[in-house]
C-alpha cells in the first residue's frame, strides 16, 4: 500500500510539473475588440488550458467589465508544438468559436470560426507574467 501511495503522489507531482510547463499558462494581453481589452489568466483544466478575464481595460484605463471571471478560452488541449484546438468565447459578440491556438514564446496566436468557417476571427496575444 506504501507503495502504491508513493507512486500515486510521485505521478500527480510530474503531472503537475508537466502542466505548469505547459507554454500557454500565464497571463496574456489581447489585441484591442470593440475599444476594450484584457488580461487572460491561462491555467491548466483537466487535460487542457482554459483561460478567464482577470482585467479589462479601455480608452479610460481598468475598468470592471461583467465579463470578469468568464472563461474566454475553453478547453484548448495541447498537439504539440505549441499548438491547441479548442473553443474561444468573444465577449463582443457572444459567440463561441471552434478554436485553434499557437503559443511561441511570448506571443499567441488565437483564431476561430463559427457557422462552418464562413466567420472567422483572430488576434494575437502578448504575454505579460
């Protein structure tokens, strides 16, 4: 049984290594949409990343949007190579976009598409923490 438990504590201990390795985990700016942007928490959920609205901001500075504490980026599982599909919620419009995502290094590169790819979005993130 000590066994078994040490092996146990040992694999959730290199799991949650690998996750916080994991490139898109952080704090990310967006690219301006409709006068506003935020800062993106990403973090680890099951075996992706999700990423929530921490802070917004406009033309005045930080302001408290509703959408704080909504999860903008749903379920992105990892490829490989920095690449991620999931699904992107815009707040502007309140769609939820089929997903794709590429971090390198401190940039991210979002994209999405609703209604079988005829509308698509993107925009590219800079990382902050």
């Amino acid at each position: 049984m000590k066994k078994f438990l040490t092996a146990a504590v040992l694999g959730f201990g290199m799991a949650g290594a690998a996750m916080a390795a994991d490139p898109a985990v952080g704090t990310w700016q967006t690219q301006v949409d409709d006068g506003a942007y935020a800062h993106v928490k990403m973090a680890p959920c099951g075996g992706a990343v999700c990423g929530t609205i921490a802070r917004t901001f406009n033309d005045s500075g930080e302001y408290k949007s509703p959408n704080i504490g909504k999860t903008l980026v749903i379920d992105m599982a990892p490829s490989g190579d920095g690449a991620y599909a999931g699904k992107v919620w815009r707040p502007s419009n309140g769609k939820i976009y089929i997903g794709k995502m590429n971090v390198s290094g401190n940039s991210l590169k979002l994209s999405g598409c609703v209604a079988g790819g005829l509308i698509c979005s993107k925009q590219t993130w800079q990382r902050i923490q």
